[in-house]
C-alpha cells in the first residue's frame, strides 16, 4: 500500500480522496508548507500532491522541498496556470495538474508509468552490478590459481568450475573460496 501525503485545504483533500478511491492508498493530510514539511522528514510517502494554493506557505515550495527530498510530487494548480507551471516545475520533476478530474488522473497514470520504469532500471541495475561483482571475484580467483599455482586462464576456469560442480555450489562461491584460499 502506497503512503500519499495531500497538502491541501480539507474540502480539497477530500476530492483527491475520491480520485484516488480506485487504488490502495493510505492518505495523511497536512494542511500548511510548515506541517507538510515536517511529515515529508518524518514518514517515508510514495507521493505527495500538493494543491495550490495553500492557506500558509507556498505550494510551489512545499512541492520543491518534496521532490528534493526524492518524492514524486504532483501539483495542482488552476487550469489558468497549468502551462507556465508545467514548464517551470518539470525541470525539478515535479508533475503539474490542472484540478480537473481528468487531468489529475492523466498526471497520476505519467507518474505510476515513470515510477514503474525506474524501478525496472533500478533491478536492471542491480542484476548487472552483481553480475559484475561475479565477474570480478571470478577473474581475481583466475588470477589468483594463475600466480601460485602456474594455470593459464582455461585451466584456472576450468579448475574453478570443477570445484564448483564437486561441491555443489555456484560459480561466484567457488571462486570465493579459491581467493579466500590463496590471499
């Protein structure tokens, strides 16, 4: 369940509850910059939507302080000033809504996509950094058979495979326990 934080007068939030009905959200509302503040540094949100304009603060910089503290980070603004908002915001990747109905659910289906696109480049990632960690404790292993014990490269894969096979364990253990070994 995802923790939305709604900065926003009470009848405002109220709509944005009724827009967010469908999904499984947990709602906290604040209503001014300072509180709104406070809970972005004490409670981990998957987003936060901000609705302008607020009674104490800018709107505006309760969106920046959320989206520099790593929120997605939705703001809505009157039709009248979507554009030039969208323009300035975008850069800080703040998403900017009109408080249209449709609207808000066009920028919230943009951020569940592009949150959705990151977290697969975040377990891309993640793959191919272990996959390079293998890689390098596998070479070092090599090196390593290579130094003390006068294999060429095939002989110490071949060696390290081996042992691998004998023991039943993976490749990466293997080769752990070879540097491990000979360091």
């Amino acid at each position: 369940m995802e923790t939305v934080l709604v900065v926003a007068e009470r009848s405002a939030c109220d709509e944005i509850k009724r827009m967010l009905a469908l999904g499984s959200y947990t709602l906290i509302r604040a209503e001014n910059a300072k509180e709104a503040r406070m809970k972005i540094l004490d409670i981990s949100f998957s987003l936060v939507i901000v609705v302008s304009p607020l009674p104490a603060g800018s709107a505006k910089e309760v969106a920046l302080f959320a989206s520099g503290e790593g929120v997605d980070t939705i703001l809505i603004v009157p039709d009248s000033f979507v554009g030039n908002m969208a323009e300035v915001m975008g850069k800080y990747g703040i998403y900017v809504s009109s408080n249209s109905r449709e609207g808000f659910a066009s920028v919230l289906r943009s951020v569940r996509v592009a949150r959705e696109k990151v977290h697969k480049a975040e377990e891309k990632n993640r793959k191919l950094l272990e996959r390079l960690k293998n890689e390098k404790l596998l070479t070092e292993a090599k090196c390593l058979l290579a130094k003390n014990k006068a294999m060429s490269e095939q002989e110490a894969h071949a060696y390290i495979e081996k042992k691998a096979m004998n023991n039943r364990i993976s490749l990466s253990d293997a080769a752990m326990s070879i540097v491990s070994e000979l360091s």
